[in-house]
C-alpha cells in the first residue's frame, strides 16, 4: 500500500511503486481530468503538481509522489473559480480540449511563481505542452487575463 | 531556421454563424499548418515510419507559436462550413516570404533547418 495526498485528500492505492503516477491517478482513483498523450514527458497532456512543481505524471513513479502534495486539475479549485479556469472560459481557449489539463496546471505553476509573466515567461513555462490544435496565441492571452484578475483580487 | 513571429489571415465564409469560433478555427489552422510546415517529417525504412514519438517528431510548440491576426471578410451571402481553410495558405505565404528576404526557393517542405541552410548556398 501506498499513501498519497491527492488535491488534500489522504488516499492509500494498492500498486507496484514502479505504476506512473498518471495511472494511480486516472485507473485507481478516478481523477480523469489528468490526459495521458504520449507517455514519455513530451507532450506535458498529464502535467500535475508536485508540491506546486509541474511535473509529467506519465513519466513519474508513484513512490516518488508519496509525502508530496499531489495537486490534479480537479483540485485546481472546487467551483471552476481559479482564476486560469475562469480565464480560460471566458477567452474560449479550448478547440479539441485534450490537452488543456496539462496546459492549465503548468499555467497555474507559473503563476505561483511569476504572477506578472512576461511573454517570454510564459514561452519558456510552456513550451513543454504541445497543442496540437494550436490554441497557443488563446493560451497566452488566457494567462495573461489570469494574471490581471489575481491583481484585481488582491 | 525560419521563424514566423506574426500572421495575417482573412477569411470569406459568407454570414459568420460563430464568429468566435470561427476566429479559433482559423488561429487553428494556420498554426497546425504551420508546425508541417517547418517541422513535420515522416520518413520511411524498410516500409515502416522512422518516428516514433515527439522526441523525433517535432511539433510546434508555445515559444514558436505565432501570433495569428484574422480578419472575417463581412458578407450577407450563405454560410459555409470553415474546415481547415486557414491552413491552405500557410506555405505559399512563407515560401514567398523567404523568397522576398534571400531570393532563393524553398521547394519542399517540411522547410527543415538543413533545407533553408542549402536553399541559401545556391
């Protein structure tokens, strides 16, 4: 058994250390927010957090997640009220959706760290997601937006 | 290696029934015809495709994704289904375009790095 702290809920799984992340999240506990695309870190479709670090859950052991805090997009906030999601609702950021997940949670790391990103910020905290139905220029804005209601609230 | 920092399109569809799903598709389109464009290769040994993954097939990604201008031409006419339109005008206009800047063709894409480097030495 395996305890794990999942968007603040403690949960034990029974599986081999070894299982991806990605699977314990998705087959074991439900969460199916979490995308699996290309299953080697590329395409950053299963991005979660680690202690608020954005890391790609298809390539990471559940052992190495165990005492971390494991955020998933479900845990992002109870009501769609974090300020990405409400950005991206209101810019219509998604064509196909399948990545957007992974591109949200990387977003959200970003702003944890740099509320006031620079485009050339937001280049580098994301270029580690593929769109493939190239929503990159709605993205960019959609974090931007994010940013400016997080300065609106505070 | 090109880079394509910015991109206007104008679209006529007759009465734009979304328009903002319609200024998406487009965005859309020339992106995704721009990552083939530039980046896409499949190449073939013994009958099988070499690629396998991201890693060796490069897409376009956040930091080469350019801004994209679109322009839905008004008109009263019937509507018509957007598709992939966006996307059809994507290699002649950077095609032209490097052929403005250094005179010389690009005939085949992908326009890999290696590709633009030889067009240059003709």
């Amino acid at each position: 058994m395996i305890s794990l702290t999942v968007n603040k809920r403690s949960v034990k799984v029974d599986v081999e250390p070894s299982t991806p992340l990605l699977w314990v999240l998705r087959e074991h506990l439900g969460l199916t927010g979490t995308k699996y695309g290309c299953g080697v870190a590329q395409c950053g479709a299963c991005t979660v957090h680690l202690d608020g670090r954005p890391v790609r859950s298809c390539s990471t052991p559940v052992s190495k997640a165990a005492g971390s805090e494991i955020t998933t997009i479900e845990g992002l906030s109870p009501d769609r009220s974090h300020p990405l999601q409400r950005a991206w609702i209101e810019i219509e950021v998604p064509q196909c959706g399948y990545c957007q997940s992974g591109q949200i949670m990387s977003a959200a790391a970003l702003l944890e760290k740099t509320p006031n990103p620079a485009d050339e910020d937001i280049n580098r905290a994301m270029s580690g997601n593929i769109c493939r139905c190239g929503t990159y220029p709605r993205i960019r804005r959609a974090i931007h937006r994010a940013a400016e209601m997080v300065k609106g609230v505070a | 290696m090109i880079r394509v920092p910015e991109i206007w399109i104008a679209a006529n569809v007759g009465v734009p029934i979304m328009p903002r799903n319609l200024d998406a598709q487009l965005q859309s389109a020339v992106i995704h015809s721009l990552s083939n464009l530039l980046k896409e290769r499949i190449t073939f040994k013994n009958g099988a495709v070499q690629q396998s993954n991201f890693y060796d097939y490069q897409v376009i990604r956040m930091s080469e994704a350019p801004e994209v201008h679109t322009h839905i031409v008004p008109s009263s006419r019937n509507p018509v289904g957007i598709g992939d339109l966006g996307g059809i005008g994507v290699g002649p206009a950077v095609a032209n375009a490097f052929f403005s800047a250094t005179g010389r063709r690009l005939r085949q894409s992908p326009f890999l790095p290696e590709r633009v480097l030889a067009a240059l030495k003709t």
